[in-house]
C-alpha cells in the first residue's frame, strides 16, 4: 500500500493530467471548423500504469502525461475529426474526474490533519 506521500503525489500527477486534458478538449472545440485539424487527447494512465508495474517513482523521469492524436475518429470532408458533441462529452468526464481527485486529495489532508490533532 502506498505512503500518504505517494497517494498524494499520485493525485497531484491526476489533476495536473485532468488540467492538461481540459486544455487539449479546450483546444479541440477552438479548431472544431479549421481544415485538417486533428483531435488532441492526453496519455497518462496507461504511463502510470506501467511505471508502477515496474516499481517506479511517480516523479521518475518518463513518467509525465503526453498529447497525442488518437486518430480514431471519423474524418469529415475537411479532414477535421472534431465533433462538439463528443467534445463536450469529454469534458464532462473530464471535469468529473478532476472533481474526484480533488475530493480525494482533500480528505488525504484532512486524514493527516486529523492524526497530528491526535494524542
């Protein structure tokens, strides 16, 4: 089981990707009408995943989130794959998992304020 220090970092590193995914949603919806113009998403759990398999520390080196282009969504005659509807989708998604991590680091802390006010 990891150390609150460790669970904290990890939620750090989750917000910070949340924060990064909403610019790149934020980006999409900008270029929702410009020719060519392919959809951005981050990777970061399938990262994380595969640094904790091989015992590695949230802060190593490699273990950052990373845009890409998933490239798996239907192209219009533009060449643009941006759909709002799918958009809006993620960024919901999106929202709510920050709103959880969030959630989640705050009662780390109150959990830990709590043990120091213990005798």
């Amino acid at each position: 089981m990891p150390s609150d220090t460790h669970t904290i970092r990890y939620l750090q590193a989750f917000i910070k990707t949340e924060g990064l995914r909403q610019k790149a949603i934020a980006n999409n919806v900008a270029n929702l009408n410009t020719p060519g113009y392919r959809r951005h998403d981050i990777r970061f759990e399938e990262i994380f995943a595969k640094a904790i398999e091989k015992g590695k520390a949230i802060l190593d080196e490699g273990v950052e989130p990373e845009i890409f282009q998933p490239k798996n969504t239907p192209v219009d005659a533009n060449g643009n794959d941006v759909t709002l509807d799918s958009e809006v989708g993620e960024m919901i998604k999106n929202s709510l998992r920050h709103e959880t991590y969030m959630l989640l680091l705050k009662k780390k802390y109150a959990q830990m304020q709590e043990a120091l006010r213990t005798p």
